[in-house]
C-alpha cells in the first residue's frame, strides 16, 4: 500500500495480483481496480493529467 499524507489518492496492491486506486478527498470511493484480469475504472481526464505530473515530478526526483 502506498498512501501520503494528504496526497489525493491511495494505492494498494497484494500478491495476489489486486491492484486498486482510491479516491481519498473528492468521495469516489475506489476509482479504479484490476484483479484477475477484471479491470474497473472510473478515471476521468483530471485524474489522468494527475498522475502525468506525478510522473513527470517523480522521473525528476530518480534522475
């Protein structure tokens, strides 16, 4: 499980193949979810452009 303080979103994943997003500030619950090949998600462009600049700012942070 990944999740910062105050971050927007939290992440988990098992070794059972579970990869889920949840969506802790604007009340949508579980926005996306993938577990044995079943893929659930209610991502939207905001969301997408989201996790673009975290990228970006964590591909800077690695160099």
């Amino acid at each position: 499980m990944w999740e910062r303080e105050g971050s927007q979103f939290k992440f988990e994943r098992d070794d059972q193949g579970l990869l889920r997003i949840t969506d802790k500030q604007e009340g949508r619950s579980v926005v996306f979810r993938r577990h044995k090949g079943r893929v659930f998600s209610r991502l939207g462009a905001k969301d997408f452009a989201h996790f673009s600049r975290l990228a970006e700012r964590m591909q800077s942070v690695a160099q």
